[in-house]
C-alpha cells in the first residue's frame, strides 16, 4: 500500500468506490458516508472530479489516495470552508476508505500524510461523523481530532435519525 497525491488517472477507481457505497449503505445504515438521493452518472461523477482536480491546482483543497496494485482503493480530501478569505484558514474534510480494504491501517496512513500536507495551508482542519460510527471516530481521535459539538438528528436514513459528531484538529 502507497499514500500519494492525486492523480488525473484515478478517476476510474475512485468512482467505482463511491457507486459500490450505495450498495453498501442499503447492507449496512451506519456507514458513515452521506449519499445522493440516487447514484450520480458517469457524466456528473467527471465533474467532481474536475471540480476536485482544480482545486487541489488551485491551492484550495488537497487530495490524496492510498493506492495498492495500482489502484487507488482511498481518498482523503480537505477542502478550503468557504470562498471569502476570512474562513480559508479552515479546511473540511472527507475520508473513504473502499469496501475490502478498511481495517488495515489505510485510512490512518492516509489520514497521517493529509494532515501533513494541510500543514502551512490550513490552521485546522474539520469533519464531521455519523455518531454510530464509532470506529470511524476512534479512526479520527487517533491522528488528534478532538470533538466540538453534536448536531442531533441530523442524519435521516432508513428511518432513522442518527446524531452527527462535529470535529476539529488545530493545525496551529
């Protein structure tokens, strides 16, 4: 297993991953990922990921992906808060680790080297967890999150409402 930055070329898998939660969700309701109400086509999915692609050239966000046989089976982004200059200190992140691959460390290594490159770019870094997903939050605890409030209910899914943990890690 490699951590680098993204790559152009990692479109393919990474869409992959994402369509493959949607089945994944139905199995498994605490999956910590928050999903569109029906699966995105290919079309919009080359979309975000140019969105993301250009923000990473732009200095806004950064991207990187744990790879392995090639293929990136992870993606950690962190993007700038908001447009205005006053909330570009503070940086949102995301974390997908692909299905078979979880529990090995992926998303700690991904996690340690994200945070690294964050550093100098953002003062802290902020994400937010379903609050059932506890090895999720332990994940995040570990690399030095620190939790800042619940949202309650703010999740609705397979109906039910499930909090989400607010978290934050000072970069400063």
């Amino acid at each position: 297993m490699g951590v680098r930055d993204l790559a152009w070329t990692d479109m393919p898998a990474l869409v992959e991953n994402y369509w493959g939660l949607y089945e994944e969700v139905r199995e498994n309701p605490d999956l910590g990922i928050g999903l569109f109400p029906t699966r995105p086509s290919l079309g919009e999915e080359a979309e975000w990921f140019t969105r993301m692609f250009r923000r990473v050239h732009e200095g806004t966000s950064i991207a990187a992906v744990a790879e392995e046989d090639g293929k990136a089976v992870a993606l950690c982004n962190v993007d700038a808060k908001g447009p205005h200059l006053e909330g570009r200190h503070i940086g949102l992140l995301g974390l997908l680790v692909a299905r078979g691959y979880r529990g090995r460390g992926i998303g700690k290594a991904l996690l340690g080297y994200t945070i690294q490159r964050c550093r100098g770019r953002f003062a802290q870094v902020e994400l937010s967890v379903l609050a059932s997903n506890t090895v999720a939050r332990d994940l995040y605890r570990s690399v030095g999150f620190r939790p800042w409030g619940v949202e309650p209910n703010a999740v609705l899914r397979g109906g039910r409402y499930t909090d989400l943990e607010h978290m934050v890690l000072d970069l400063r």
